[in-house]
C-alpha cells in the first residue's frame, strides 16, 4: 500500500489541491511504521514545495 501512495502522489504532485487530498488519504490509510516512512520520503521528495502541507496534514493525523 505504501508504495502505491507513493505511485500516486508522485503523479499529482505538481497540482497543489490534488496533491493534498491525495496526501489525506494516504495518511489516512496507512498506519505505523509504513506512515513514518511516508512521511520521511514526502519531506525528501516534496518539501522545496509542499513542506507545510506536509507537515500539517500529517500533525492533523497524529490529533486523531
């Protein structure tokens, strides 16, 4: 599953809504170790672009 999500926000993380919600529901679905890694590789690949939408959105996953 992790890679998957990885497949599908390398596509669309060039449009910044897309990105987001597709950020959501990976977060969303992954859990534990697999989402550390997510979130470790989201900051190498995209933080030039998306680093506080990274940071929020996995921060909004931690409150739930």
């Amino acid at each position: 599953m992790l890679e998957l999500c990885k497949k599908v926000l390398l596509r669309v993380s060039t449009n910044h809504k897309l990105f987001a919600r597709e950020l959501g529901k990976s977060v969303r679905q992954l859990k534990g170790e697999d989402l550390k890694k997510l979130k470790s590789w989201c900051m190498q690949q995209f933080a030039h672009v998306h680093s506080e939408l990274i940071e929020q959105t996995f921060m909004q996953n931690a409150l739930i």
